[in-house]
C-alpha cells in the first residue's frame, strides 16, 4: 500500500541562509539572469518567493531550501541538488532540471511546465497537483513519488521510472509512456486519453506490448 505524504508548510518562514554565504558560494553564480526586459539578481540568498528567473544555477546546493513560490522560469538547475527542498507553488516553467536531485523535495502545486527533467531524481517528491504539461522527463527517476491531480498532459516519460508511484487522478492524455515502468503504480481516476504505450510496465506487472498495445485494462 501507498503511503501519501502530508505537506506541513512552516507557520513562519525565514530568509534561508546557506553558511553566511549566500547564494553565490552555493553555486559559484555572481552573475544576474534575465526574462524579457527584467534582470535579477542571480547571487542573492535565497528566500520563499525570491525572483531567480533565467539565472545560472548549475549545480547549485539547495538542499532543504526554503523557496515556496520562488520564481525559477527559465533557470539553469542542471545537476543541482534540490534534495528536500520546498517549493510549494514554484514558478519552474521551461527551467532546466537536467540530472537534478529532486528526491523528497515538495512541490505542491509547482507550475513546471515544458519544464527538462531528463535523468532527473525525483525519488519520493510530492508533485500533488502540480503542472508538468510538455515536461521531458526522459528516463526520470520518480518512484514512489506522489502525483495526485498532477497535469501531465503531453508529458514525455519515456524510459521513466514510475514504480509505486501515486498518480491517482492524475491528467496523463497524450502523454509517453513508451518504456516507462509503472509497477505498483496507483492510476485509480486517471486520465489516459490518447496515451502512447509502447513495452510500458504495466502497474499490474505486465508488459503493454503483449496486452493489445495499452495498459488501460491492466491498471491493478
């Protein structure tokens, strides 16, 4: 059985401080990012709602950091370690989380969409009604992660790793699942309208390609 994870959001939220240094030490970033006209400081010590849109974040340390609602579109996270973080309600849209470690973060309603998240780990994240329409999650790492009510129209999971996870209502139409495994998986109320199914694990052990091309009747 599934166990869902409770986001328990602080009642007071302070400014993150990384060892005194900031931002800058944590990335080696002291240049600004930019989105449009805007320009951002990308060196700044990070904080729940802090603009960092566009800016070079390559493997940056952000574990456990506090950014509910940051702005990150557009931002440069590959390979960065978000291991715990909380970005409840976070602008990612078309941000690069290439290889990033994403595992046990929060991501409560995050909006990332069209967002890059090949060989991503996202081992247990909570992405509860979060917005991952268009999102490339090529060979992505997301067991046991919860997926309730998430948006993942159009989504590309292709070779990802779903074992156990919990999509329960989740929006799937469109999306590929070429190679993707679902084993375990909790699909209960899902949307799976126009799904690509090809040698996918079903999450009742079996393989698509030898259940008529689909695992629409082999979700349990």
């Amino acid at each position: 059985m599934l166990t869902k994870k409770i986001l328990v959001i602080p009642a007071v939220v302070g400014v993150l401080a990384l060892g005194g240094a900031g931002l800058a030490a944590a990335t080696g970033t002291t240049g600004a990012g930019s989105t449009g006209n805007a320009i951002y400081n990308c060196s700044a010590t990070p904080y729940p709602g802090i603009d960092l849109a566009g800016c070079g974040l390559k493997n940056a340390h952000l574990a456990d950091a506090h950014l509910l609602g940051a702005n990150l579109t557009g931002a440069n996270l590959t390979g960065a370690n978000l291991t715990g973080a909380n970005l409840y309600g976070a602008h990612l849209i078309g941000a690069n989380l290439t290889a990033a470690h994403v595992d046990d973060a929060h991501l409560y309603g995050a909006d990332l969409t069209a967002a890059s998240l090949a060989d991503a780990y996202l081992v247990d994240a909570y992405l509860a009604d979060a917005n991952l329409n268009y999102a490339y999650l090529y060979n992505a790492d997301l067991t046991g992660a919860n997926l309730t009510g998430a948006f993942l129209g159009g989504a590309n999971l292709n070779d990802a790793d779903l074992a156990g996870a919990d999509l329960t209502g989740a929006l799937l139409n469109v999306a590929n699942l070429t190679g993707a495994n679902l084993n375990d998986a909790d699909l209960a109320g899902a949307h799976l309208t126009g799904v690509s199914w090809s040698n996918t694990t079903c999450p009742a052990d079996t393989n698509s390609d030898n259940d008529g091309g689909t695992c629409s009747g082999h979700l349990s």
